[in-house]
C-alpha cells in the first residue's frame, strides 16, 4: 500500500475513534451542574435557597428569647428551608430533561445512561453540601450576632455533632428527592409523593412504639438527629428506614431510566 493510501486511511480511522472515546467523567458533572443553575426553576430554587437561610437567623437574633439564642437552635432554624426546598432540587436534577425532552440529546452524546444517572447525582449532592455549607456558616454568624446585639447565650455545645447531624438529614432529604424523581420521571407527582407519602405515613403509623416504627418510617428514624441524642441502635434504624424510602426508589429509578424510551 503507498504512504498516500495510508495517509488516507489513518485521517479516515482517526475521527472515529476520537468520537468513540468516552466523554470524561468530570465533564460530565460541570454539564449537569451548568443544567440545574442555568434554567430558570433551578436559579429561582437556589437562589430561594440562599435568601431564605439568613433571612431566618435573622429573624432568631431579633424574636428568639436570648436563652435559645445558641449555636445548636441556629442550626435547627436555618436548616427548615433546605429541608423543605433541597428534595424538589434532587427532584429536577432528574425529571427536568424528561419534562422537557432533551434528554434524547444527553443520551445520544453519552450513550450509557448509567454514567449520565451518577454525574446526576454527584452534581446534585455537591450543591446539596454547598448549600448546607452555606447553612452552617449562616448559623455561626447569626450566633454571634445574637451574643453582640441581644447578649445571647452563645453557647457552642455539641457544635461539631449538630452540624453533621443537621447536614445527614438534609443530605437524606436530597437524596429521596433524587430517587422519586429518577423512579417518576414527572417532577409534580415525585413532589407530591415527596411531601405527603412520608408525612401520611407517619401519621398513621406514628401511634405506634416508636423503638418499632422508627425501623421503616424515615421521620421517625431522624427524629434522634434534631434532638442530638440518637445511639447505635438509632443509626441502624436510620440506615435501614432509609434503605427502604431511598434505596428501593432509587434501583427501581435506575432500571426505569435505563429502559425508558426517550420521546
């Protein structure tokens, strides 16, 4: 074969195998970061997301009796809203594509939809511990102010303990957001089933022992976590209950996305 035939060969082969390397791991994080900050749901979300936690410490440093005002009740406040709003965050890192079929397009560039469902989760769960971040330094400020502007106890007990207590339970709230919107693929109904389901279920279970219940309903089993007493057997409980109402959701969610037709 001549060097020109040759030359014509490689510059025919070399593009295709250029196009068949995989897309970087990393890459494929940034993108699904720039997607949940470049739609308009998801700047509104988050930046509801920071408005809202220093608005409540300030309103503690001005309300609260300068009893309550330490670092641990900080934390407790500040953290309502990522509690309320950090689910519905892992809710559109996965059902925004689905509701406004571009997905076909993610999928066309990164055929294994496995790698697509990580870079997901990763880029959700990296905003989720930013912002409880965020939430942390918020309730360090807002303690100090209490103790400068209304001579607030301030105390900082157990501050290392709450602050990761605090943040495993907003990181499980995201983390069920993120598998009822990956098992639903329909951001109103994985909203509804996150808000109502596990409050309905601990209302008609909650009578019960709660040494029992806290085995397989997820509020029962974080209730140790607010009160920052919760023991071995607790964090068992605590894995198992959320076993059950994020594990489950999100391996049916995982089989379902990989199955779905795109339309």
């Amino acid at each position: 074969m001549s060097t020109a035939s040759s030359t014509a060969s490689i510059a025919q082969i070399a593009p295709i195998d250029r196009a068949s390397s995989p897309i970087p791991f990393r890459r494929l994080v940034r993108t699904e970061l720039r997607k949940l900050t470049d739609t308009r749901a998801g700047r509104w979300l988050l930046a509801t997301l920071l408005a809202a936690t220093p608005i409540v410490a300030v309103v503690m440093v001005f309300s609260m009796a300068t009893k309550d005002l330490n670092y641990a009740k900080f934390v407790d406040f500040t953290s309502t809203p990522e509690k309320i709003l950090l689910p519905i965050l892992g809710i559109l890192t996965m059902t925004s594509e689905w509701s406004q079929r571009t997905g076909l397009v993610t999928f066309v560039l990164e055929p294994k939809r496995g790698r697509v469902l990580l870079a997901k989760v990763v880029a959700a769960l990296a905003l989720g511990v930013g912002l409880s971040a965020v939430m942390l330094v918020t309730s360090v400020v807002g303690n100090v102010l209490g103790m400068a502007v209304r001579g607030g106890k301030g105390s900082w007990g157990f501050a290392g303990q709450v602050s990761g207590e605090v943040t495993v339970v907003l990181i499980s709230w995201l983390l069920l957001g993120i598998a009822l919107g990956m098992a639903l693929l329909v951001t109103a109904a994985a909203i509804l089933v996150a808000f109502v389901v596990p409050n309905m279920f601990s209302a008609f279970f909650g009578s019960g022992s709660k040494s029992t219940t806290a085995w397989f309903d997820l509020n029962q089993a974080q209730s140790p976590l607010y009160s920052h007493d919760i023991t071995g057997k607790g964090w068992i409980q605590l894995v198992v209950a959320s076993a059950l109402w994020i594990g489950v959701p999100m391996a049916l969610g995982v089989m379902r996305v990989r199955r779905a037709e795109v339309k």
